[in-house]
C-alpha cells in the first residue's frame, strides 16, 4: 500500500475539518429559518428538496473526484457552502505517487583499488634468488673437483693422434650423428631441420601468456630439442671407445677427458 506525504496527509485533514464546520453551520441556519420559505422554491422549480439536496451532493461529490473545481460544495438543509478543495496529487502508472529511480550501492563512487600486475621487485626477490642459485652452483662445482681427476694434459703431438679422437662436448652430437648418417645428413640436413623448427616456435605458438602451463606446445618442441641433444652427447662422451666403437663406461672403461 502507498503511504501519503505528510503534507499532503495534514492539507487533506484540514479541509475535511472545514468542510465539516461548514455543514454544521448551514445546517443551524436552515433549522432556524421558517419552514414555509422553503416551500414556495420547491414549488416555482417543481422538484422536489430531497431530490435538489441529492443533486447538488452528487455534483460536489463528482468535482472532488475529477479535482477541476478548486472548491467544494456542499449542500445541507438548501444552502451551499464553498470550501477549499484539497490539491490533485500527481500519480505515476498504475496509480503509485512514489517512485524509485534507482539503487546506488554504499560505497565511494571512484574505484581505489590497485589493479593486481604479475610482476615482483628485483630487489629482494630477484636478487635473493639469484644469489642463492650462485652459491648452489659454486658448491656443486667444488664438490665435483675433489672427487674427479682433472689434471692439464702434455702438449699434443701432431704425429700421433689420440684415439679415440673427441670434438668438445658441445659438438660431440654432431660427430655422433656422423657416425650414424651421411655427412650430409648428418652435418647440414638434421641440423638445420631443428633450427628451422626453432626459428617457426614462436609463429606455430602465439600464445602471449609466460607461464609454463599455457605454453605447453613451445615447451614440449623445446624439450624434444635439448634432449635429442643431450641424448647424442651423453653417448659420444660416455659410451665412445678407441676407434669411436661402442663401449659401457663401467667395464671397458671411460674414454673422456672433462
């Protein structure tokens, strides 16, 4: 249910109240007023009073409703007194005389809050990572001096070759493969087929996110290629005799110098 304004409830009272002293009043005057006065105008219209007081109640009853006269008639006893009508209140659909425009959440209207950016400080995240990832490194490499026998070898003789002969460890591959393919194959054509598929990783695989889990086509290529390398100088420094024939490390030996 609607509920009225205040001020419209109280203007609506007091012209009720009003109109209701002015009944009371014309009703004491037509009481004091003879009887025959009536009479004569009931005859010259030839209607009826009940009929006439019944009219000019419709009438005022009408105009209050259609709220287009301004003033209020009411008729009691033969007389007719004009009140204030109260003012028309403005309704909206359906007949409501309030209405909601909109909700406005509690809260301050800009927003203040930092937009969350997947970055870290260098300083001491990167830098402590970093650091400690050093320090791994020089233990592990300490460690693995005390234990493996690494002395300068002689000057090389170039009337005697060593055998076996050994590239570096970072082109045995290439030798491994020679000796597995055509020179051609083997130097030019295998080779050049994983640069190749490593020059087209990054239009294969478009996807700017930088974690691993959303990268995992160009990470899987990339690990196929580190492998089938490692895999390659692995057997040429380990399992690579005299004569590069296949030999096991732990019975015939290990043929390498690091």
């Amino acid at each position: 249910m609607t509920e009225l304004p205040e001020h419209l409830r109280k203007r609506a009272e007091a012209a009720r109240q009003k109109s209701e002293d002015a009944k009371a009043a014309a009703a004491a005057a037509d009481s004091a007023a003879p009887e025959a006065a009536a009479a004569p105008d009931a005859a010259d219209s030839g209607i009826p009073a009940h009929l006439l007081e019944r009219s000019k109640a419709a009438k005022a009853a009408k105009a209050a409703d259609s709220g287009d006269g301004g003033a209020l008639v009411a008729a009691s006893g033969g007389g007719a007194v004009a009140t204030a009508a109260p003012p028309p209140m403005a309704t909206g659909p359906g007949g409501h005389t309030q209405r909601l425009l909109t909700v406005v959440k509690s809260g301050s209207i800009q927003d203040i809050k930092s937009t969350p950016m997947d970055k870290v400080h260098v300083w001491p995240h990167l830098l402590a990572v970093e650091f400690v990832a050093a320090l791994v490194m020089t233990a592990f490499t300490l460690i693995f001096s005390i234990f493996v026998n690494a002395p300068l070898l002689e000057l090389a003789n170039v009337n005697e070759t060593p055998n076996p002969s050994k590239a570096p460890w970072y082109f045995l591959g290439l030798q491994e493969l020679l000796t597995m393919f055509h020179p051609m194959v083997a130097g030019v054509t295998i080779p050049g087929m994983g640069i190749f598929l490593l020059i087209l990783a990054p239009y294969l695989d478009k996807n700017p996110s930088n974690r691993p889990e959303d990268r995992k086509f160009a990470i899987s290529i990339f690990t196929m290629f580190l492998m089938f390398w490692a895999v390659l100088v692995i057997i040429g420094s380990f399992f690579r005799g005299p004569g590069f024939n296949f030999v096991t490390p732990w019975t015939s030996g290990l043929f390498f110098e690091l």
